[in-house]
C-alpha cells in the first residue's frame, strides 16, 4: 500500500500546495522568454502543432509516470529509482535515470539563472523608464550592450541564484505557497493586458495568422526534437522535478486530474506569452527568429510606446522573475533532497552547495554571450550548447526512461491503483501511451535529428 511509506522531507499541506509548486515550476521563462522565441526561430504555426501534440500524446502521460514514481517511492529520485526496482523485481542499474537528471538539473539552472537575471535587470531599467518612447534600434542595442556587459550579467545571475538559494534552505512551504497564490494569477492578468495592447497597437491578425497557420515548410528539420524538448523544458518533466514534488504528495490526491490542469495551465500561459509577443514583433518589423533576445527587445519595445508602460513593465519583470524563481527551487530539489537523505546534512547546507555549483557553471553561460563568444561547437556557443544538450536530449531522455520504467517495470496493479482512473478505457489508453507511444516518438525524433548531424 502507498499509506505505507512517508517522505522524510514532509507532505504538501494540501492537493493545492501541490497544484500551486508544479504549476510554479512549470510556468516560467521557458513559457514566457524560451516558447515564443523557438516558436519565432522555427515558423510559427507548424511548431505550434507540433508542440501541442506533444504536450497532450508525450508531456501528460510522462507527467502522469513522473508523479506516480516520486509518489511510490517517497524520496529523492535517485533513491526512488533503486528502492523501486528492487521492489519490483527488475534489475538494479535505474538510478543512473536519478543522477542523469540531477546532472541535467544543474545545467538547465546554470543558464536559467542568467537569464532570469536578464529580467532581474529589467526590472530597474523599467522603473526608471529607460524605453519610454525608445526606438525598436535603441531597444535593441541595450540588451546587446546588457549582454555584453559580464560583470552586470554575473551580478544579476548571483542575485537570481542567492533568492533561489535562500528560498529553498528556508524549505519550501514557507510563504512560497502563498506567494505563488497570489502573484501567478497577477503574472497571467498582465499577460493578458500585453495581449490586449497587442490586439489594439499591434498586428494582432498576422501574430494569429504567423501562430495558428501551420505552414509545413517553414518547419526547420531539427524542428521537431526542439518542439519535443520545449514540451518537457515547459512542463519542467524528465529530470526529476516533478518527481520530487510528487513525493510529497498525499496518496489520496488524483494524479491524472492534477497532471491534466498543471499542463493546462502551462500551455495557456505559453500560448498568451506568443499572443503579447508577436503582435509586437510583426507591426515594429523585428525579426520572429532572432533568438534569446525576442521578449527582452519586444516587450521592451512595446511597454515604451503604450501608456503606463513603466509601471507594468516594471511589473511584468517582477512577477517574470518572479515565475523563474518559482521554476529554479525546482530544479534544485531532486540534488537538495538527494544530499539530505544520503549525506544526512541539513537542508541549508544542501541547498548552498547546490546552488554554488549551478552559479560556477552559469559563468560560463554568461560568458558566451561576450568574452567566450568566438568559443563554438558545431556552430554553437557554450550557453547554448548547454541548453541544446540538456533541453533537448537529456530531458526527453529522462522522460523515455521513466515512462519505460512506469509501463514495463511496475506492475499493472500498482500504476493502476496509483492512478487511480475513473475508467479502465482511460487506464488502457495511459499504459499504450507510456509502453509504446512515447518511447517510439521520442526514439524516432532522436534517431531523426541524429541523422542530421551525422
Ligand atoms: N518549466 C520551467 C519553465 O518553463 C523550467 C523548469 C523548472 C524545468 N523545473 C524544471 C525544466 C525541470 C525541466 C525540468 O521555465
């Protein structure tokens, strides 16, 4: 029986603490800052499709295992992956999964909390109305001179990882559930006063025509690794995240209704992000495909044409860097809980060596984007190489793997009853998708790009 076991880390107070900690770690810049550029690098519309479908054939049923996992195993998830198997039967050998995302954990945060100290950077530049009036050329140039700036870049990129740090030592539950409570739903409104501005000042028609026509031949073909790895950088699967949260999460509380409003939510958020975006970028004739740069020069660029436009820039900036923080703690959850119960150290302690280690890593990030800029492999540089290798391969990776684990290693009684579905129709459709679906489409788009390279 799940009752069986407890996590020596705790419980969430509630099924919305949970809903509140997953949905805080999905959203974030990956929603925000990464979906409308990809989206803007490769096409539009086709991308989108395809992103879609792999939210709702690959993203959910992976959630669904990943959950489930942490759920039965009740620790960190390299613990879980060897107490599981050895449960069950099955060899010994799984736990590599554990440390394959403790390792991605620490390359998705390295460069995550340098661009979220773009947006923690943002936010003065905001309130001293800094784009008041600007020109899309003047937008420009200050985020190339922002980023050709290291030590502005490493002080905002130490300020991201302390707040991340402190949050997670201090544990989770304090005040952050509330926050989160109150600043998401702050987060989705002023996404929507973007889309409003949009819709009146900017080519609003042509944004939906550029995201919601597919054009097949706009698709790039590396594109469909992209999108798949969008999916789970999104929905914050495959490295363990979820997985931990999942562990502390109460037996009684549905997995699949939870998975279903967590994805849900994030979606929604990332399609809003592209309809404030857009209409920006095509009425100012910027460019959809420039890169890392998109939100940071459009909405820059568009909080200084409309009224008040100081004030929700600067909020908008806030609550973004707001979101990312929200998204980091959990990317340092699987490692910090792994240190506690095998090291057997306090939480703090935990969280500063992790966090330390993510910061010494993210220089190099930072530094790509001017001093080691002259620095590639394969055409690209060392942040982006961290983020292609981590989002794209070692997260769809993680998630062939747990769904592999989840439909072939756990009995049916025990997914069954953890998942407790409300039909056997459904049940059936989850174990086909987690059996054979996901890892046929995440192998096929593997072998895909692969071949590309090769
Ligand atoms: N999902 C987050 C975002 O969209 C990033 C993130 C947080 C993440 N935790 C994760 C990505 C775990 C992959 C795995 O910004």
């Amino acid at each position: 029986m799940t009752d069986s076991r407890q996590s020596i880390h705790g419980e969430w107070g509630s099924r919305w603490a949970f809903i509140m900690a997953a949905t805080g770690s999905a959203v974030g810049l990956g929603n925000i800052w990464r979906f409308p550029y990809v989206v803007g690098e490769n096409g539009g519309g086709a991308f989108i499709l395809i992103y879609l479908a792999c939210i709702l054939l690959i993203g959910i049923p992976v959630m669904m295992a990943e959950i489930l996992l942490g759920r039965l195993g009740r620790q960190s998830p390299i613990n879980t992956l060897r107490t599981l198997p050895a449960e069950h039967g099955a060899r010994g050998g799984w736990q590599i999964l554990g440390w394959l995302g403790v390792i991605a954990g620490f390359l998705v945060l390295s460069f995550y909390s340098v661009v979220a100290g773009w947006s923690l950077a943002y936010v003065p530049f905001m309130a001293t109305g800094t784009f008041t009036g600007a020109e899309t050329a003047q937008v420009e140039a200050f985020f190339n001179d922002l980023l050709q700036d290291p030590w502005q870049l490493l002080l905002w990129h130490t300020v991201f990882m302390g707040l991340t740090a402190l949050i997670v030592l201090r544990g989770v539950q304090n005040g952050l559930e509330r926050a989160v409570r109150l600043l998401m739903p702050l987060l989705f409104l002023l996404l929507l006063v973007m889309v409003g501005y949009g819709m009146g000042a900017g080519a609003f028609l042509d944004a939906m025509a550029f995201m919601f026509t597919p054009d097949f031949s706009a698709l790039g073909a590396e594109a469909v690794l992209i999108a798949m790895g969008q999916a789970f950088f999104s929905l914050s699967l495959g490295l363990g995240a979820i997985m931990a949260y999942g562990s502390y999460l109460s037996s009684r509380s549905s997995i699949p209704s939870n998975s279903g409003l967590i994805a849900a939510s994030d979606t929604i958020i990332a399609l809003l992000a592209g309809l404030a975006v857009f209409p920006i970028v095509l009425a100012a004739g910027l460019d959809p495909g420039s890169g890392p740069g998109l939100i940071f020069v459009t909405l820059s660029y568009g909080f200084g044409q409309m009224p008040l436009g100081a004030l929700f820039g600067t909020l908008f900036f806030l609550l973004m860097s707001f979101a990312a923080l929200t998204s980091a703690i959990s990317l340092m959850e699987p490692a910090t809980a792994y240190l506690v119960e095998n090291r057997g150290w306090q939480r703090p302690r935990a969280a500063a060596i992790v966090a330390t280690a993510a910061w010494l890593l993210g220089i190099g990030s930072l530094l790509a984007f001017n001093l080691w800029s002259g620095f590639t492999i394969l055409g690209l540089n060392f942040q982006e190489l961290v983020e292609y290798f981590s989002t794209s391969i070692m997260l769809p990776l993680g998630g062939l793997l747990m769904a592999l684990f989840a439909g072939w290693v756990l009995p049916r009684s025990v997914t069954g009853q953890e998942l407790a579905l409300s039909s056997p129709g459904l049940y059936r459709a989850w174990l086909v998708l987690v059996r054979y679906l996901v890892p046929a489409a995440i192998l096929i788009v593997f072998a895909n790009s692969a071949g590309l390279i090769g």
